[in-house]
C-alpha cells in the first residue's frame, strides 16, 4: 500500500523549520506497512494545497497532511483540501463540542477563528487533539484514506499516535537494520551491494549511506530492510543477508 | 524568480533520515532572492526521479537537487535526470579529471562504479566537491537551471556555498525577524495579524508560530518576512510592520 506525506507551509519551504514532522510520519507509516512513496510540500496557499491534494489521491492509499489547521489567516488545509476534492465544509458537532470544551474550560468565546477549526469536510471525523486546540480530520476520498494533521509537532505526534491501529496494513510487516563498516569506501563495496539484492530476489533493499568522506578513513553504514507477512520472516530476512554482507566484508578487509 | 527543491532518497521517505539538507537549500535559496515554491521527495527509482524534475521544470527557474549522486546502483540521479528531459549523457572531461584525481591520490582505480560519476548531461558543468568525490551537476534546461547535489549534507553544503554568486537574483533581498509574544493564544491575535498583513498590502508575510498549547501559558512567534529591491528597505519594512505589532500587543495585555 502506498502512502504519501504532504507537508503544508510556507515555514518548511523557506528552510525556517526542519521538517521533522516528514520524517516521523514517514517512520510510522513505514512501520505500519505503507510503501512511503513522495512527499509533497506545499505553500499556505489554496491553489497550492490542492494542487499537492490532487497529485497526492491520484496513487495513494493513504495520504497524510501535516501542518495549516490553526485558527490563523494562512491555516487553510482543511478548506483548501476539501475544496480540491469537491466535498462540501460544514460545522462538524464533534470538532465543535472538541473546540467548546476547550475554550470554555478557560472561560473564553468561540470567535470566527476559532469556530473556524469546527468546519470539516462532510462525513469527515474528527480527531481529538489531546494537546492543542485543532482537531485532526479523516474521511475517505474515493478508496484514499486523507489524515489531516496539525504543524505543532506534539499534536501531530499525539493525534497520530491514536490512528495507527486505524491505518495499519495488516498483511506487511517492515524491518531494518545497519551494520558500520570501518575502512572500506562506498565505492568500493558497491558491487557486494548490488550483488546481494540480486541473491535476495526483490526482498530486501540495501542501501549505504556514507558518513564521513568517501577517501580518508571511510565510515558507511549499511543498512538492510525487507518486508514480509509477519515480523519473524521480515528479522529473518534482513538478519541474513547482514550475514552474508558481514562475511564478505571481513573477507574483503583479509 | 520559483525554486523547486528536489530531494532523491528512500532513506527521506521512510523518516530514517530527517531532510536537513531540504531546510539548508530552502533558508540559501530564500536568501538569494528565490521564492521556495514547491518541494518533492522522491525515492531511488528512474521514474520518479523522472515525474520529480518533470514537474519542477514546468514551474521553476531553478531546480535544486540533492541525493543520489554517488557510486552505488541506487545513486542515479544524473541520469534519471537527464533521460527525463531527453539529453544524452557522455563522459565529462572535467569531472573525470575530479574524479581520477581523487582516487588516484589515493593509489585507487577507476573502477566503473567510480567512472559513473563523470558521466554528465551533455554540455553540463561539473562542480569541484571539495568534500567527497562525486562532483555536482550544473546545467540549464530550457530556461531552468538545474543543479543536482549530493546527499551528504557537507558535500551538498560546500558545492552549494560554491554556487550562490551565480544563482543570486539580484533584484529580490529577502529579510525577515520574529519576536515572542507571552501570553497571548494565536486564535486571539489571529486578526491583528490579518489586518497587519492587509496594512502593508501584499509586501509582507507574517505567521504566527505557536510554540506552546494554545491554551495555557500560550507562547507565541510572530514572523514578519518581506522582500524589497535591496536590503535596507526590506528590513525597513519587516521592522516597521514588527513595530506595529508589538504596539498593538501591548494595547491588547493593558
């Protein structure tokens, strides 16, 4: 199943903000059996926003947006998306009584901005924000699952954490592991590589990530993952071919 | 003038590793008086790499890349890139000049792992990696310019750093400053910051950052970007419309 990440922010684009929220999203979906397969990040911007929507339904099964839920001017996902998609907004009564109970446990209105956050694609659910204000939204848009997730980090993180048993690909099960190997350069290792995807037959991926200067003293981490129908063959599969990429690298060094 | 950042990697898309090399180009471009339009992560894969840079010619005058350029099967970039957009790729002087120079300093050969990195979009320029071996790309396309980098950030950082006198657009200076307002809820202050953006008619940017809960103890940056035709009458505005702010703060805590 594939999933794609769409990040939504001006704040991201201009480098102000490290996306660390593409990269949880990307890391749960992974261990949750989705292929990840783009990411996307867009402007606070309505033609922008659905411009990234529209790509992100056209081969995904999930899509997951982060970012654009608050109560200010450029926080627009949720129109922008459904807009995109052609789904009228209405008040939803969940995200209104979610949004209520919030303010008025701290004796304040509901203004238009905060009312705002209420209005949800229709048939959407809506996600309670167990640390912010901004509920989170998923609905179904012609087979694709569409999560909607606030920017500040802890409530992404927070309102995430409660969909997963939701969202979970039961039939796909995801395991990594790395090896560092002292030594020996990218280049050089490269063939071995190649070699043991080929013996593994599609199963596995390898991939070498250099962490410090492919000349003088290389350091590169290899790392194996594979996929299976349950997490047994997934350890088993990737912890043999560690194996043999192990051996092969001591017998290189000899 | 738009940027597209490109990144190329499974690594990204899986949150193993947090695209910090994604918020270094986009802070350099922004700087240089680009508008970061759009980003696309994409995986090691020839035509994703292809529907990647399809897509950011069609809106950018620059595309910047990074990812896949090393000696390894999944480091294809270069030639992703260039079967895309239908250019030849032949051996570049200059870059296998870079190249052998490197290993051979090293008493190593030229095996064709190592040999694949001078292989260049014809008419392409190779740029000098100070860091590692593979050298960046730099070509234009069609009006675009494109310039493809290395995944590993200090090589990525140092071409770049190389570039920024060539890319520069001389006629946007882009600044922007932020300040931390206490104890204030975005939802409350998103119309002064609607308004304020109407004040300075489309020349300025602000966005509100909320970096605590919403609710208690509301912590909160407001950032005011804008650009202007040099730098002196950016900041004048950024800090004129900041001023405003923090007035109109001040009224609302009294």
């Amino acid at each position: 199943m594939k999933a794609t990440i769409l990040t939504i922010g001006n704040e991201i684009l201009k480098g102000r903000t490290v996306n660390t929220n593409f990269s949880h999203i990307g890391h749960v979906l992974t261990f949750s059996g989705y292929e990840v397969y783009r990411g996307l990040v867009v402007r606070d911007d309505p033609s922008e926003i659905a411009w990234g929507i529209t790509q992100a339904v056209a081969f995904s099964d999930l899509v997951v947006s982060s970012g654009g839920l608050g109560p200010t001017f450029d926080d627009m996902s949720v129109k922008a998306i459904a807009d995109a998609l052609g789904i009228p907004l209405e008040t939803n009564a969940d995200a209104l009584r979610m949004i209520r109970n919030k303010y008025s446990a701290q004796n304040l209105e509901l203004t238009p901005e905060r009312m705002k956050m209420a209005m949800l694609p229709r048939n959407a659910e809506a996600l309670a924000n167990p640390v912010g204000t901004a509920p989170g939204v998923f609905f179904n848009y012609r087979g694709v699952n569409i999560l909607i997730l606030p920017g500040v980090p802890s409530e992404m993180k927070a309102i995430l954490e409660t969909m997963i048993p939701r969202i979970r690909n039961p039939s796909v099960h995801y395991y990594e592991e790395s090896i560092i190997l002292k030594g020996i350069m990218e280049s050089t290792f490269a063939p071995v590589v190649a070699d043991e995807m080929k013996k593994a037959g599609g199963n596995v991926y390898i991939k070498s990530h250099p962490s410090s200067a492919e000349l003088a003293n290389p350091v590169l981490e290899i790392e194996v993952s594979g996929t299976a129908r349950d997490e047994a063959s997934a350890i088993n599969l990737v912890r043999s071919t560690l194996e043999s990429i192990k051996k092969r690298y001591e017998k290189m060094l000899e």
